[in-house]
C-alpha cells in the first residue's frame, strides 16, 4: 500500500504514516463530513434559527491552526449571516478578553478545536461568559471527548463532533484543519445543500486532481536547496497562506524558515526578506477583481532580488504572468465561492511540507527533534 506515492513500509519506518494517510484521506473524510452535517441539519438549524436573531456578534476562535479557520472564513459567514463576524485567535482572547468582549454584547462563539484539550480553548469560553451579557457557543471539535467538548456553558450551545477519522495522530493537523473548515461552511448554508453540495464536489475533484496530477512535481520541488519560504493568499485564502507556512515550519522542524501575507501588504515591507534561497508560492483567488491585484504583485517581483523558484497556484489561466511551476485546478461549473478555494488548495502547502520533512530525513509524524512542538500544547498556565 502506497500513500502519497511512498510505501507503507517506508513511511511507518521513517514515522512518517499517519502524517501521509491523514493527508491522502481527506477527500473520503469530506464526503463523510458532508453526511454527516446533513444528518445533523434538523438541529443544527433549529440551534442557528433560536440563536443567530439575538447575537450581535460572531467570533470565530481556536489556538494555532484551529485560529486559522476563522480568518479563511470571517467574511464568508459575514456575508451569509447579516452579523459583524471576527476571527480572533483564543490566545489573544485569554490575554486580552475586555478587549473583545463587552457587557453590553450577545454573542455566538465558534471554537474550532481538534483536541479540545489546549488550555486556551475551555478558558475562552468561561471568560466569554464572565464578560459578556450573554455567550452562545457552536463547538466543532473531533474530539467528542475533550475539554471543550465536554464543558458546561451558560446559554445554548450546540456542538458538533466531526468523524474519528478526522482526530488526526500526526503533530501537524491535516484533516481535522480542512474537515473543520468544511463543517462551518456546510453549517453557515444549512438549509442550501442544493446551492453547496456542487461546491463539495468540486473541492474533492480538486484534491484528487493535486494527488493525481501534481504531487510527483511538488516532490521534485521539494528536492530544491530552498531554506525560506513565503505564501501568499488574497481573502479566504490569507488563512491558507498562513496555515501554508506553519505546516512547512513544523513539519521541517523549523529549518525552512516561512512567512506569510498577502499580495497588497508583501509590498510594504515584508518582500525584504526574498533571496535566492527562497522559495514562493502564490494561491491565487478566483474572483477577478482581487485577481487584478495579485497578478500586479507577482510581475513586480521582478524588482529586487530574485526568488528561487516560484509557484502559482490557481483556478484560472494566467496567460501574462510565468512561473518556474503553475498548478491550474479544475474550474467551477456552478456559481464561484472563494471560502472553498481554501479547503482544497491548503493541500499543496500540506505536500511542501511533508515531502520537504522527508527530503530533510525528519519523522513528518513528529518532527521536532527537541520537543520545542507537541501534538496538544503543554506548559500554558491559565490565570
């Protein structure tokens, strides 16, 4: 049995499988998720419907990957609800709650969490309570039995526990990033299966196409001498670049060294940082009117040092612009949403940073080597 293209044999050897099988099963898991929300839709609307008319305010919270969700779908859920919607990571919210937390405020928090069990997450919901008039909470979680999962809260709550198979082993989260990301936007159109189901599909067909068609090319690049990385996304996907870079530093137990941003703040001071040590990667958006922007961000990159090598990641032609390697994904055929573009392509920043964990001789499983990373942080105090 091949994973990713590797042997099992191999991968368990170089403590590298449940890192690939996690990977590689995400299509599957986000058909599972899909069935799984339906079978929940009678509740989960009921929960929206009695709640969603009270609140002011959505945050949408986690620690780490988990707070990366949110940026990807902040607007998305904006949109669709009519309410001011945030993402706002729990480790700021622990340190600073007063300042986005407010007596005078109802709100709906959605904690995304693998474990649950971060010392953040249960802590943002008793502070959240504490200093709020009043807290709904919406809990996606894989584990039915963590913390969060498992704490009592003031007012309605709803929570909804994705399948086993998302609870990934590996340090670095996979499926449980995407299938959480899934969830809420099946849940934000819960009563609009015919309008998202289309969009499920096509971010499937785009994860098998990356297997099928790119993740050979994506190996050999990962064969390049680069030791900086830098991705850059646009809207939903400025949480894809930034899941992008933190999967990579991880898994290569920070000996590729990676930034974010995105296209209209590089200019401003962070393209510095390019050499020709460097390697980019631009997730680029498809709707046009941002596009205009990116594409203007990577013709001027020929000012200044030169990278070296450049990615381009999109649904689109891109016919003005070159790269040293373009990933053209299959295109919609029904009505665009950017907020899905972020489910399918974190896939290539996954394969970066595993095949560059095994080209670096690390265990993709549990890559730092000092122990600095742990799989549920430890050590955080909660005062």
């Amino acid at each position: 049995m091949k994973y990713l293209g590797i042997d099992e044999t191999v991968l368990k050897k170089r403590n590298g499988i449940f890192t690939a099988r996690e990977i590689a099963g995400q299509p599957v898991l986000w058909s599972t998720i899909r069935d799984k929300v339906s079978e929940e839709k009678v509740q989960i609307a009921s929960f929206l419907d009695e709640v969603l008319p009270k609140v002011d305010t959505i945050i949408l919270t986690g620690a780490g990957t988990s707070a990366f969700i949110g940026l990807s779908l902040s607007g998305e859920i904006q949109r669709k609800t009519g309410v001011t919607t945030l993402s706002v990571a729990t480790t700021h919210l622990v340190s600073h709650p007063e300042d986005y937390f407010r007596k005078t405020s109802s709100i709906l928090l959605i904690s995304f969490a693998r474990s649950g069990n971060s010392p953040e997450s249960v802590a943002t919901l008793r502070l959240a309570d504490r200093y709020c008039h009043t807290c709904y909470n919406l809990v996606i979680t894989c584990n039915e039995t963590g913390k969060l999962a498992e704490y009592k809260v003031k007012n309605e709550r709803y929570s909804f526990i994705l399948p086993a198979e998302a609870n990934d082993q590996s340090l670095a989260m996979t499926g449980s990033y995407t299938g959480m990301m899934l969830t809420a936007l099946l849940i934000n159109t819960i009563n609009q299966p015919e309008a998202v189901n289309p969009l499920v599909d096509h971010a499937i067909t785009c994860a098998n196409t990356i297997f099928k068609k790119y993740s050979n090319e994506l190996k050999r690049i990962t064969d390049l001498p680069f030791k900086r990385a830098i991705f850059l996304g646009s809207g939903p996907q400025f949480g894809t670049a930034m899941e992008s870079h933190l999967k990579l530093q991880e898994l290569t137990d920070g000996q590729v060294i990676c930034k974010y941003d995105s296209y209209l703040g590089f200019r401003h001071g962070p393209k510095a940082v390019v050499d020709e040590e460097t390697l980019m990667v631009y997730y680029f958006s498809n709707n046009q009117d941002v596009l205009r922007y990116e594409k203007d961000l990577v013709k001027g990159m020929d000012q200044g040092k030169k990278p070296l090598f450049q990615i381009g990641i999109s649904e689109v032609e891109l016919k003005d612009i070159s790269f040293d390697a373009h990933f053209q994904l299959p295109k919609i055929n029904s009505a665009g949403n950017e907020a899905f573009l972020a489910v399918s392509n974190i896939l290539f920043g996954q394969l970066l940073a595993f095949y560059k964990s095994m080209q670096l001789g690390l265990s993709p499983d549990s890559p730092s080597s000092s122990k600095a990373i742990s799989r549920v942080v430890e050590g955080v105090t909660i005062y």
